[in-house]
C-alpha cells in the first residue's frame, strides 16, 4: 500500500501541518488550494503532533520533544527524553510526558526541563497516554481512564479535617496519600 495515515493534521491559519505516521517527513500544504508549502525531515525520535504553541508545533515521541517552526518547519528546538510510557499533552505553556510515574514537565516555548512529578494511579501500573480537559489531568491505563488530583490540595483539605475532627479514618486517607508518593515517614506521623 503506498497509504500514510497522519498522527495528526494541525490547521494554522491558511496552512496545514501533517505528521504522516510512516514517514520521516512533516508536510505543510496550503489549506485552500492543496499545493505543498514546504516538507522537513522529522525530527529525530518525534512520531507525533502534541498541539501548537505560538508559532511553533509541539511534536514528541518515545526518544523526543520538539518545536518546529510553522513557517518553514525547521527544527527550533529539541529534548531528548527517555523512559516515556505513553503519550504526552500540550497543557498551556508546558509539555507533560509521562515517564512511568512520573510526568516530566518541559517549557513549550524552547524545550527547557522544568521539573518532573510523580505521579500514582490506582493500580501503581506506569502512566498511558496523558489528556487535558479543562483543569483536570487524565491519565489513560490499560482498563481504567483516571483523573490525577493535586496532591497538595488534598493535603490541604486533610489537615483541615484534621484540625476539626481528628479520627482515625482522616488519618488513615492522609497516611494512604504519603504512602502511595513515597513518603514513608510522613505517612505514620499522627
């Protein structure tokens, strides 16, 4: 078959932008007439679109994020990443990877690691493929869709009900929290 079937096509203005999955190649066509504005190799270890950032594409893959210039699609900037479980999400002005339990943080302007954050599901399996909706954080896993709290609200909220109400059901959920982040010590703290 001499068939391509897009990761996914981004619409920017009068042009539009193609990942072909089978290819090594991102294609810009102009959106009215079909005619091809400009082709560049993709970069190394991208195989996807995450979404646009300015006048950037966000691309990833298992090896790497990049930025690629709407323009003329040269490469503007590029991470390596390693460990990926899924795939990541474009969320205002960073990138989210998921690395197993962790989701590592990027700057979608130039590519620069912020940080990464771990994170639990219920079934402690790595992290899917990662979605935003609105504010929440889903986390897609093998049977389960999963949205991911912040755990400092959930703190927050906890040491309240602790203040007002110190039973041991309050101190269990805020234990089974540490726990489940790696904190041991906090989790036996009364």
């Amino acid at each position: 078959k001499d068939v391509w079937e897009e990761g996914l096509v981004q619409v920017v203005g009068g042009t539009v932008v193609a990942l072909p999955e089978n290819s090594n190649e991102i294609l810009a066509f102009d959106r009215m007439k079909g005619n091809p504005r400009w082709t560049q190799r993709k970069p190394d270890g991208v195989e996807y679109v995450l979404g646009r950032r300015g006048a950037a594409l966000i691309t990833a893959g298992r090896g790497a994020v990049a930025g690629v210039s709407l323009e003329d699609g040269r490469t503007l900037w590029r991470t390596p990443i390693s460990g990926n479980s899924g795939r990541g999400t474009l969320c205002d002005t960073m990138v989210l990877m998921p690395c197993g339990q962790t989701i590592v943080r990027l700057n979608a302007e130039d590519g620069r690691l912020l940080d990464s954050v771990r994170a639990q599901t219920m079934d402690k399996l790595p992290l899917g493929n990662l979605y935003v909706n609105g504010d929440q954080l889903l986390v897609a896993g093998p049977e389960r869709l999963y949205a991911l709290v912040g755990a400092r609200k959930e703190f927050a909220r906890l040491a309240e009900r602790i203040a007002r109400q110190p039973d041991a059901d309050a101190y269990l959920e805020r234990g089974s929290l540490y726990a489940g982040i790696g904190h041991y010590p906090e989790a036996d703290r009364k």
